[in-house]
C-alpha cells in the first residue's frame, strides 16, 4: 500500500459545520466553542484510524505519552488554532496574547527595503504572523497551495472578503508564481513558504527528524538561491487558552548553491538545519505539530 500524502488527506467538514464552530465562537466566546472543538477532536480520533497513527507516532517520537487521550488532545489543539483563524483573519488578534521574539529582524529589514523569504512550517499558526503584517504594517505574504481546503478557505473568504490579498498560490505544473513572489521580495515585502512538506514537483532531500529520516522539500532553498535574499524561519506557536508566541530568526544571509554534485549535499545541509530548528519548537510546543499523514513513511 502506498503511504499516504497529504496531498491525500481530504478536508474533513462541510461548510456549515466550519460556520456553526464559528458562531459559536463568536456569540458564546471561545471558551463555549471549545466544548465543540473537543468533541470534534474526539470524533477525528476515534473515526479516523490514518489521523490517529499518525499523530500517535509524531507523539511517540518526541517521548511524549501516545495514548488515545493525548492523540484528542493533539488534535484538539489543531482544531483550536483552526478556529482562531476565524479570528485573526476579521483583525481581531487583540482576543489573543501574542508575544513576539525576533521582530526587530522584520523591521531592520522593513527600514533597509530588503525582502527576505521566512521558511514556516505547519506548526502552531502561520495566520498569526499575517496578523503581525496587518497590525505592524509590515508586508508579509504567505505562499502556499490551498485547494486542498475549499470548504475552510469559502468561509475565511465570507469572514473577509480581502483574505487573499496577500497569499500567493502555488499551482502544480504552472511555474509563474516564482516571478510574482520575485516582485514582492524585490520591493521589499517578505514571503512565507511552508517548508516541511514535499511539493508536488516531488523535489525533496531526506534529513534525520525525530529520531528517524523524513522527506523535506528542496523547493524553498533552490527558490532562495534564484531570488538571492535573506532567509529566515518563523513559527507562531499556540498556548493554552489564548497565546500566542510568534518567533523569527536568521537562517541564511544568502544561499548559494554550488554546480554538479555537491548541490545537493548543500540542499541537504540546509534542509537539515531547518530540521533542527523545526524538531527543537516541537518539543517545546509538543501540541503544535500538524501534519496528520505518514509523514516518516514517504521515500
């Protein structure tokens, strides 16, 4: 049987459930749709054994307890910072305490009109770090590919008509995004790219993470070289009930990639360093880490 891909794993909901959770939320408080969000984390864990596994071997990697009470609140924590977005995205980030570590990169970058690529992952919330963009009046985009939830981006879209504005779609086969995201760096605006999952080009490097080797993408380091900016990496990690801690650090003034064989042990040196620093904000937010496929049994 082939593992599964998250590009596989599809979105679980219907519109109108999203938009009850979300009602909730906004009539009763968050505290109210918690009770909601508990029992769909229950019913994810319960009802869906390729959920389950894969949040029970992510757990058991970090030494943590992998038990069906720790898998609930595993994704518990997921549907959380799901539903704050619903929050973020209407500019209502005063709900939440976000403390900042390593915001004065962004600034220092913002006052010499330098973009740079922040390597993110999905891990804890990236809408918290467009929520820094609104607020700070720093131009922060987000790259990604986001067909694979319609029914969650038609809400968002409803919350606030104007939420794409500043998210560049990647789209398999059509190469034209690397230009638009080439016109936002070279005016000085920043790019967030998901770098933990394996695109749909298949370019990736295996690098040791938790304890055994994974396929990360090679995309975000070979998209660095071409643009020649800064690099760096960004997490926003959720703690129980309402914060948030957003981090930026340097990663890379530049890379440059050698020819012939040696790029790709310089892929892999750079893949693995994200690694690291991936691996270290799982064991301090245990609960952030949402990658709910197989994610060590993809070659």
């Amino acid at each position: 049987m082939r593992p599964l891909r998250w590009q596989d794993v599809s979105e679980k909901g219907t519109v109108l459930g999203i938009a009850t959770v979300v009602a909730v939320a906004r009539l009763l408080g968050r505290r109210a749709a918690g009770w909601v969000i508990w029992f769909v984390a229950a019913w994810y864990a319960l009802f869906h054994p390729a959920v389950r596994r894969a949040s029970r071997e992510y757990l058991g990697r970090l030494g943590a307890g992998a038990g069906l009470r720790q898998v609930i609140h595993h994704l518990y924590t997921f549907a959380q910072v799901s539903t704050d977005r619903f929050f973020l995205v209407r500019g209502e980030a005063r709900r939440f305490r976000i403390e900042r570590h390593g915001e004065e990169h962004l600034w220092k970058l913002q006052q010499e009109r330098r973009g740079a690529l922040i390597l993110l992952a999905h891990l804890g919330s990236f809408e918290v770090l467009r929520a820094l963009s609104r607020e700070r009046k720093l131009p922060i985009n987000v790259l990604g590919y986001f067909r694979n939830a319609p029914r969650l981006n038609s809400v968002l879209r409803r919350l606030d008509p104007g939420v794409d504005a500043r998210l560049i779609e990647v789209r398999p086969g059509d190469p034209r995004f690397v230009f638009e995201v080439a016109e936002r760096i070279e005016a000085g605006e920043m790019v967030g790219t998901m770098a933990d999952r394996v695109g749909f080009d298949g370019k990736s490097v295996r690098v040791p993470f938790l304890g055994r080797e994974a396929s990360l993408p090679s995309g975000p380091y070979l998209l660095a070289a071409i643009l020649r900016c800064p690099v760096y990496v960004g997490f926003g990690c959720y703690r129980a009930p309402d914060r948030y801690d957003l981090y930026c650090e340097p990663f890379e003034e530049r890379v440059v990639l050698p020819r012939g064989p040696a790029r790709e042990e310089a892929l892999r040196r750079l893949a693995s360093r994200y690694a690291d620093r991936v691996e270290d904000f799982c064991r301090r937010y245990p609960d952030n880490w949402f990658n709910f496929y197989d994610y060590w049994g993809l070659a």
